[in-house]
C-alpha cells in the first residue's frame, strides 16, 4: 500500500514537471524566431522608410514635369555654407540638430577634422542654448497655466451666489404667472436674505460669513422650484426676455449718463459761480483809478511776445497765464490779452488785479466793445446749429477775426482756457511758417487719443465740399495755435471764413463749432508743428501718456471732463492744481478745494 502511494507522487511530480518545463522551453524557441524575423522586418521597415521619402519625392518633381510646372530655383552652396540647423519647432518641445551636408570630400583631413570640430563645439552650444530656452518657456508656460487656474478658482462662490439670484428671479417670474404665492414668497425671502449676505462684495474675501449658510438654503429652494417648474422652453424665453429688458436699460442708463456728462460739462460749478459773483461785487466797489493795469503802453508793440485767450471762466484764465508767465525766460517781454464777455468783464479783471502775472502786460477786453463785429458777424452767429453755448457763444468764433482784434500785431498765439503752459512758449515766434498763416500739431494719427479725421466733422457727401477738400487731409487742432496774422490779412482768410460760414447755413456741411470751420478756412494755409508742443486727450477717457504729458510745452484739457469739474480725470488734475492758490481767501470763502 505505501508502495502504491510512493509510485503515485512520483507519478504526480513527474507530470506536474512536465507540464511546467515543456511550455517554458517551447515558448522560449518562439521567441528566438520572433525576434529574429522582426529585427530583420524592422530594418526592413527602417530601409524603407528612409528611401520611401526619396521615392515620393522624386515621383512628385516626375509629375510637376510632366505637368509643364515652373521649377523651383536651384540653390548653390558654397564651401563656407556649412553649419548645422537647430530646430526648436518640433511638435513635442524637443530639439533636434540636422548635419550640414554640404562638406566636400575634397577638403583636407585636418581642415575636415577641424571644422567638424568647430561645429560639434556650436552644435553643443546651440543645444545648451536651446535647452536652457526650452525650459524657460516650459517653466513660463506652466507659470501662466497655474496662473490662469488660480484665476478661474478666484471668486467662484460670489458667481455662485449671483447665479442662484438670477435663477431665483426668474422662478419669481413663473411662480408669479402661476399664482404659486407660497413658493412666491420662500423665493423672495431667500433673494433679500442673499442679496443682503452679497451686498457690495467683489471677491470671495469680501462676503459675509452667512453667504454660505444663505446659498445652501437658496440652492434648496431652487431645488424645490425646478421640480415645480420643468419647462425648459418656458425657462429659456424668460431668460431671453430678461436679458432684452436688461440690454434696454443698459442702453438707456448710458445714454442718460452721456447726456449728464454732457450737461455737467457745460455748467458752472457753484463755487466758480460764486468765485465770479464776489468778484464782481468787490470790482465795483473800487475807484476808477483803481481799475487801470500797469504797462499798457506793450499793449500795441510788435516786439512782444502777445498771446490772446477768449474766456469767460476767471480761474481757468488764471492758470493759463500764472503757468505760461511762471515759464517764461523773459516775463517782462510777455503781452496777454483776455477777452470775455460783459458779464464776466468785472470778475475777470479783479482777479488780474489782485493776482498781477508778475512782470508781464496784461490786458482785459469786453467783447462788447468790437463794435464792428456785430455788423460783420451780427445775428449770422444765432444761426449756428446747436444749443450748446460752447459752440453758440461769440467767444468761441472770436478767433477767427484775431487781425481786425490786433491790427497793430505780425504775430500772435492762440490758448484755449483749458490748457496748462509747462514750457517757455516764446521760441514759437522763431519758428519758419513757410509762408503759411496757422501753425499748430496735426491730430491724423490713428489710434492718439486726439485723432480726428476731415469726414468726421466735415460733410463730404456734399458734391462741393467733396470737390473742394480732400478727404484724406491731415487735420490740426486748436488750443494752442500760433498766427501769423500779416499772411492772414494778405490772403483775406476772414473773408473765407464768412463764406463757408453762410454755406453751412444753407445746407449741412459740417458739425457745429469752430473745429470744422477752422479746417477749410486754413485748409493748406497750416503748417504742422512738432508734437511736443502740444499734447491733447486730457478730457477724455482714453486720456493721454504720461511720458508725452511731462514732455509737452502744452497739455489741453480737451473734451468734457474739465480739470476744474468733478467729473474730471484725477490722474491728470494735479498739472491744473499746482498753477491755482488754493489758500487765496476767495477761493476759500466759495469753498474752492483740490
């Protein structure tokens, strides 16, 4: 019996043995022919690949031959030509160098030695090189990805929040339709508890510590109301409805604030109103001797350096002569003549006079006392189209009669109220007008924040103004201007001015204002000054670049945005402040702070 067993697991181990070796040893067998056979099929592969190219290649020039196709020019390399390419725009981010393959067998041994040499030395510099320029745009590149990520993780529980509130509203709107005023009233009580926990809040930093408690509950209730309300069409129009009613009150909301600014651009703030009214109450309270400026024997001196501002704002005119007297080499050789109104002649002249611009002349018109401009302008001015004043007051067309305003000048430079002098603006004179009567910065270039083009303004669907002007003409810009006012009398430029001031009566040719009028009255009588002289855009929202601002002989307030409203720009008002004395007791008694 123990025989019989013995002889069993002998018989057991002698299979199991059999059973393990004999697959073992096959398989191995199969290998070795596999590996054989594809190591020869894989070279065979490679063969073919690397002449398969080449095949193609060659069929292709067969064809475009055949085809009568022109050939591509042949390039001759030179010996010298040699260099190996470095390729960086593989698309795994790897870089690979190809061998020049223009070495010539005829070369010398160690010359060949040599510049093989020479160009494993560059190789391995271009592939350092690129390495290190690989992986800095790996580390940037990641860099921003991580950059971006974080950015989409800011803020993503107050977008939560305001997504669950338009949700909300919208529900508001079904349940209203369907008289469901219980879900009514849970949903309106969960949009105040989380328009409150919201509130002001920007980021996720800024909510409150209930605006997570609030948003479980809202998402409940939403949940509740999507089970109530599954009509995803329905959903969809309200949604569609709600975004139209709020794109209509966008645009109602920006044309309302348009029109405001517009309006707060044209008024007086109360304390400029009350700067006026003081003044002119203390000008009449002074003896008539009292009234006279010194120096007004310069007045008429050709000699001089004379510039004309027409205004009716006292602070403004201030700043305007402190600044461009405060940068003047020669003071004592500036004339400035202001012209207002007749309403503002008092308060004006009070303040020169108890603000005198040092050793400089100035003198204070009325434009009431240009008797001959009522008869040669008159009621023509009414006719003007528009209401705004800027545009409709005399002063604002006062400019274009400067030789009959001087008849004693050869030469004059124009400021507008709302530009500040930084530079000495007497070399003006010195400059060549080449025959020309108008000098002054051209606004054609594009993308400047005082780019203007003629077709903006002027009407060229008109057949004589098309005829007339050309459209792509570089325009210019008032607000510093320099006259060279014998050219003008010459060429009887105001006589111009009055003829296509009686055509834009007659049909509309241009915009309202001085601007389009200024364009064809001197269109090719301008000669274009450096840019530096004048630097525009800083009534604007675009604005203009500081490093054009510090290096501008003028910046001009241009636009509504005015350096003395609140609505201006506070990055640019402190060039305006710094030239007004805050501390002067008028401007404290109305309350006139930075």
């Amino acid at each position: 019996m123990k025989q019989i067993r013995r002889c069993t697991r002998i018989f057991i181990l002698c299979f199991l043995s059999v059973s393990v070796f004999v697959p073992i040893f096959l398989l191995t067998n199969v290998l070795k022919n596999f590996d054989s056979r594809a190591s020869e099929g894989f070279i065979g592969d490679l063969s073919s690949i690397k002449y398969r190219t080449d095949t193609i290649k060659l069929h292709a020039i067969e064809k475009e031959g055949g085809e009568s196709l022109k050939e591509p020019p042949e390039v001759v390399y030179k010996d010298s030509d040699f260099s190996s390419v470095v390729d960086r725009g593989s698309s795994d981010g790897t870089i690979t160098s190809v061998q020049s393959k223009n070495a010539k067998s005829s070369m010398g041994t160690s010359q060949g030695m040599k510049q093989d040499s020479q160009s494993t030395q560059w190789e391995q510099r271009s592939l350092t090189f690129g390495q290190e320029e690989l992986s800095k745009q790996m580390t940037l590149q990641y860099n921003q990805k991580l950059q971006s990520q974080s950015r989409r993780l800011l803020d993503v529980k107050l977008k939560e929040a305001k997504d669950q509130l338009i949700r909300a509203k919208v529900y508001v709107r079904f349940a209203l339709m369907a008289s469901n005023s219980h879900l009514v009233k849970e949903l309106k009580l969960r949009i105040k508890e989380l328009e409150r926990a919201v509130g002001d809040s920007r980021k996720d930093s800024d909510l409150s510590n209930s605006a997570s408690k609030r948003m479980k509950a809202m998402e409940a209730t939403l949940s509740k109301a999507s089970r109530v309300y599954s009509d995803c069409p329905a959903m969809a129009k309200k949604l569609r409805a709600m975004t139209y009613s709020a794109e209509e009150q966008v645009r109602a909301q920006r044309r309302e604030s348009k029109f405001l600014v517009q309006l707060t651009g044209r008024t007086t703030p109360k304390g400029h109103h009350c700067l006026s009214m003081r003044l002119t109450a203390e000008f009449f309270a002074l003896q008539p001797e009292e009234r006279q400026f010194p120096n007004q024997q310069r007045l008429h001196d050709p000699e001089l350096y004379h510039f004309a501002v027409f205004s009716d704002h006292v602070l403004a005119c201030g700043v305007v002569v402190s600044s461009t007297v405060s940068t003047s080499r020669e003071p004592e050789k500036i004339v400035f003549h202001v012209v207002t109104d007749s309403l503002n002649l008092p308060a004006m002249s009070l303040w020169f006079l108890l603000n005198p611009p040092g050793n400089a002349t100035i003198q204070i018109q009325s434009i009431d006392n240009f008797k001959w401009l009522t008869t040669m302008y008159g009621a023509a001015l009414q006719k003007e189209n528009s209401h705004d004043p800027r545009y409709t007051s005399a002063l604002n067309h006062l400019r274009f009669y400067l030789p009959d305003i001087f008849p004693m000048l050869n030469k004059i430079v124009l400021l507008d109220h709302d530009v500040v002098v930084q530079r000495d603006l007497t070399e003006l004179w010195s400059i060549n007008m080449n025959g020309k009567v108008n000098g002054a910065v051209e606004t054609c270039q594009v993308g400047e924040p005082s780019f203007r083009r003629m077709d903006m303004f002027v009407n060229f669907s008109d057949p004589m103004v098309a005829r007339t002007f050309d459209r792509e003409a570089c325009t210019w810009a008032f607000g510093m201007n320099v006259f060279d006012l014998q050219e003008w009398r010459r060429k009887n430029l105001t006589k111009v001015y009055h003829k296509y001031l009686q055509l834009g009566y007659k049909r509309p040719l241009w915009m309202a204002g001085s601007l389009p009028l200024g364009w064809v009255t001197f269109y090719n009588h301008t000669v274009g000054l450096d840019r530096t002289w004048h630097v525009l855009g800083l009534g604007y929202e675009p604005g203009a670049k500081e490093t054009d601002i510090e290096q501008a002989a003028v910046i001009h307030f241009d636009g509504v945005l005015k350096p003395w409203l609140d609505i201006g720009l506070e990055k640019y008002k402190d060039y305006w402040r710094r030239h007004v004395n805050y501390d002067h007791s008028y401007l404290q008694q109305c309350n006139i702070q930075r």
